[in-house]
C-alpha cells in the first residue's frame, strides 16, 4: 500500500466535515508536513474568531484534528526541505503548497518509494504530477 502524503486541504475537509471529503481510511498510512498542524489550527481559529464557528464547534473541530494528527506520521521541515521550496518550480506556488510539494517529493527520493499526494488544490496537484507523484482528490 502506497503511503499518502496529505496536504492541509484534505486535513480540513475532513475535520470541518465538507462536502467531497476524502476517506482517511483510505488514505493510511499517512504523511504530513509539520506545517498541516499550523495551516489547520491557524483556520480553525480564524473561523471561531470570525464567528463562524461558535466555542463548541471550535472545541469539537479541534478534537477531530487532534484525532486524525495522531493517525499520522509527522514530516520535520528542514533547510533541505526549506531551500527546495525556495527554487524554481514550474507552477506558480505560493510558499505553503511549495513546502508541502518539497516535502513529499524529498520523502519519495530518500525512501525510494512511491507517494500518493492528496490535494484539492489543483496548482499543487499540477505541480506533484510533474514531480511524477500519483494525485488524488483533485482530477487531472
């Protein structure tokens, strides 16, 4: 079974409950960058301080991530990991979907293995396709 490597779309799909929600089941094992733990709590945040979300929802949707962060394996940011995301990229990333494409493509090369990369953002997924990754969540 091929590991997937989860960017923050998938993370809080699941966790907000959206529509079109990939299956975490389906996903194990699982990778993430530790920068998914800050990407997510950070929305979660700013939907309670926006008000759109009250305290117990806050509270519930934190528990839910906390939940689906201990299924996975956690993925160090680093200065390789750093530099690769600050070079030339064929696709217009911003910085974020840059560290997570590094991220996976770094844990490809040293393992030698293949990776799944899930996404919904469609620019990431253009981008892990040219880095001969497998996408799912996003259709090519």
């Amino acid at each position: 079974m091929k590991p997937h490597y989860l960017d923050s779309s998938v993370i809080l799909r699941v966790v907000l409950n959206q529509p079109g929600a990939l299956k975490a089941a389906k996903l194990a094992p699982a990778l993430i960058s530790e920068l998914a733990e800050v990407e997510c709590g950070r929305v979660l945040d700013r939907l309670h301080l926006l008000g759109v979300t009250d305290e117990d929802e806050l509270n519930r949707r934190r528990d839910s991530l906390h939940e689906l962060l201990r299924e996975v394996e956690r993925l160090p940011l680093d200065r390789r990991i750093l530099a690769r995301a600050a070079g030339p990229l064929q696709v217009p990333l911003g910085s974020l979907d840059a560290i997570h494409l590094a991220t996976a493509v770094g844990w490809a090369e040293l393992h030698g293995a293949r990776l799944v990369l899930a996404t919904h953002d469609r620019l990431l997924a253009r981008a892990a396709r040219l880095h001969g990754l497998e996408v799912v969540g996003v259709a090519p």
